[in-house]
C-alpha cells in the first residue's frame, strides 16, 4: 500500500502543477467540469494502474484482488487530497482563479441552457445566481466532502476496475 501513497501523491502534485499552469492557459479545460473530469480520472487511472504494478512486483508478480484494491484507492485518496487542498489554495491565493472560474462556468451554463432551449430570462437569472453560488463551492468544509465524497464515487469505481484488471493478469517473464 506504500505505493499507493507515492503514486498518489506524485499524481496529485503533476495534477496541480497542470491546473496551475494550464489554469492560465486553457481555463475551459480546467474550470470546466466535463474536462477536469475525464483528464484527472486519465491521470489517477495512469497512476493506479503504475501503483498496483509495482505492487505486484514486490510481492513477486502476484497480487490479490483485495491488495490491489486498496492501492488503487489509497493512490486516489492521495491524489484527491492533494488535488482538492491544492485547488482550494490555488482559487484562494491567485488573484485570477475565481475571476476565471466564475466566467468559464457561467460560460458554459449559458451555453447549455440556451442549447437546451431555456428562455434569455431564466437564462440570465441562472447567470446572477452563479455569482452568488459557484464562491460558495470553495470553503473548507466543501472542500472535505470533496475529498471524501470523491473516494466513494469515482475513486471507488476506478480502483475496482484497475484492481480487477491488474490482479487478474499475472506478471509475465521474459
């Protein structure tokens, strides 16, 4: 499991050193809620599966089902605890993150809810409320059901799938 813990917070540090840099470069492809999404679950898959390897490896080329389950989930816990401490710092120290957060979101709200046909009114009214809401989202408090809401789903889902796939096969000799 020690392995779960250095893979996951090495994830965790490239993660935010990506939001970091790439926050001021691509801000939709990190305040956007799809694409952090897909791009963290890609990172923390990565880092899973690496931990669970070299896991298997120390054990001889042959992990059980329920050790490569806790791997894969305490790499995620210390991924999602680096990342969401981080985020929180980063939207509270730089001077542009909430500023950018805000008008990405609000973005993409109004393009959806136009989209989806919602009247230019109820589409503004949404608008007005994000400002008021979306800051909100950034308290400590939300930041720790973050950590501990995001281990049951996706965290739990992605170290099932990983576990299954890495005890599954055994290492191969060359």
């Amino acid at each position: 499991m020690k392995n779960g813990l250095i893979y996951g917070l090495i994830a965790g540090v490239l993660y935010m050193i990506w939001v970091i840099i790439g926050g001021n470069i691509f801000p939709n492809l990190i305040y956007g809620s799809m694409p952090i999404m897909i791009i963290s679950s890609i990172v923390v898959i990565i880092f899973m599966a690496l931990a669970c390897q070299k896991e298997k490896t120390a054990l001889d080329g042959s992990i059980q089902f329920g050790e490569a389950f806790l791997t894969c989930l305490m790499t995620y816990l210390v991924f999602n605890i680096v990342y969401c401490i981080g985020f929180k710092f980063y939207v509270d120290l730089s001077p542009t993150a909430m500023g950018t957060f805000l008008e990405t979101t609000k973005e993409s709200t109004g393009e959806m809810l136009t989209m989806l046909g919602t009247p230019e009114d109820e589409v503004y009214k949404a608008m007005e409320d994000l400002d008021e809401t979306l800051p909100l989202f950034f308290t400590w408090k939300n930041t720790l059901l973050s950590i501990f809401g995001g281990l049951v789903f996706p965290g739990a889902l992605l170290a099932l799938i990983i576990a299954a796939i890495t005890s599954k096969f055994p290492k191969t000799t060359v």
